[in-house]
C-alpha cells in the first residue's frame, strides 16, 4: 500500500511562486512513477506534471510548460518526496493539485499514459493553491 500526502499549497498574488511536496510512505517509492494533477472548480482534472520512477525524465502539460518543474528524492536518501516547482503564478493555475503514483505508465509516443488519471494508483487528497491577479 501506498499513501501520498500532498503540502505547500496557500494563497498567493500573480508572479509570485510556490513549491508543493508529495510525501510518499511505503517501501517501494523509487518503483513508482509519480504525477501531479489539478482540478479547478468546475473543471475536470487536469495534467499537470510527471517524473520517471527514476527521475530521469520528466513531462508537463502545456499550460505549465517553462513554468513548473517537478522533481523528486534519490530512493538512496530515503527521504520519499516528490516536489512540484511552480513559479510565474497566475490566477489560473488557482486549483485543487493532486499528487499520483502510478507502477505501470506507458511512455511510448503512441501508447503514452503519463497524462491519464488511469495511469496511476494511488492519490493524495490534495493541497488547494490560489493565485489572486
């Protein structure tokens, strides 16, 4: 069993940046590959970011691209976190973000699942970010 436990949402003005971390608990956090989603009201859930399970690669939604980076612990530190970067904030970005972990997502250009909530297994229950224009 997996738990996530999303932190570092809040309340900020446009321009302004913050950093979201995803605490993973269980033994085997470097086998999965982890993803951020957001859900703003009204809205369906949307991609936001992915990292390997081994960090080296990573991918983003469009909207976010330049913008965010996500990141996470080396297994070897046993620290178990997954980081989302978010700067250059706009009142758009105002939503619910999800942390995921996914053990079998598809990379393949054709096939890729990176970007799909069925991808992954496991969910936080989210940290609410705000960004006032």
């Amino acid at each position: 069993q997996v738990q996530l436990v999303e932190s570092g949402g809040g309340l900020v003005e446009a321009g302004e940046s913050l950093r979201l971390t995803c605490e993973v608990s269980g033994r085997t956090y470097s086998t999965y590959a982890m993803g951020w989603f957001r859900q703003a009201p009204g809205k369906e859930r949307e991609f936001v970011a992915h990292i390997t399970w081994s960090g080296d690669n990573s991918y983003y939604g469009d909207s976010v691209k330049g913008r965010f980076t996500i990141s996470r612990d080396d297994a070897k530190t046993a620290k178990n976190k997954v980081y989302l970067q978010m700067n250059s904030l706009k009142p758009e970005d105002t939503a619910v973000y999800y942390c995921a972990a996914g053990s079998a997502v598809q990379y393949q250009p054709a096939y890729s699942t990176y970007s799909f909530e069925r991808a992954y297994d496991y969910w936080g229950r989210g940290t609410q970010v705000t960004v006032s224009s």
